[in-house]
C-alpha cells in the first residue's frame, strides 16, 4: 500500500453543511475502496490564486490516506464528475514526505496539548 495525499477545492457557494457532506462522500468513497484514512484537515475558505470558474474563493480540504494505486484513478474520477469540486490534486508520498507529515503532526499535538 502507498500514502496519498489529496487536495480539493470546493467552490464557495455551498453552505458549511453541503461542504462537509461532500468531504464526508469522499472520506466514505475511500474507506468503501479499502483505503484507510491518515489524516485529514479542513483548511477553510481561502482566496484562490486566480480565478476558476468566476470564483475567487474556495473550501480547501486534505485527506491523506493509505491505498492501493487503482483506488487513486477511482477517486479522481468521483472529483471530476462532482461540480461542486473546482479542483483537486493527488500526490504520492515518498517516506521522506510521510516522516514530515508525522513529525508535523506531532509537533501541532504537542504544541495544543502545552497550551491547553
């Protein structure tokens, strides 16, 4: 099994419930797969680099994940379809790049953990 990690875009104009459905039909699509999921984080609303679709803002979402390489073809083929998605991007992980997503890890949880 390689570590994934995807990036989408969710256009803007979805309410924060619609948004957390489509994240949620994407983390089910990938356990249903056989992939387990790593991590995931919600980075918000973001002001996109250029326009897409008239759109200057987006919901930008990471699901890191753990999958066999035919799952990835099937995913992105589900994000391409769905209209609420402006973009997205898929990227395989050396284990230098999973060792930093721990470490990084670690570190926020440790840094939370001091200041609560």
């Amino acid at each position: 099994m390689n570590q994934y990690e995807t990036v989408f875009i969710l256009t803007p104009v979805l309410s924060d419930d619609q948004m957390k459905e489509a994240v949620k039909k994407y983390e089910d699509y990938l356990a249903k797969a056989g992939a387990e999921i790593v991590h995931e984080e919600h980075w918000g609303m973001r002001k996109l680099a250029y326009p897409i679709q008239k759109k200057s803002t987006g919901f930008y979402h990471l699901i890191e994940f753990k999958a066999e390489g035919e799952v990835i073809a099937n995913v992105e083929t589900e994000l391409k379809r769905d209209e609420r998605v402006l973009r997205f991007l898929t990227v395989k992980l050396d284990k230098h790049a999973v060792a930093y997503n721990e470490k990084k890890r670690k570190k926020a949880q440790e840094q939370a953990e001091a200041q609560a």
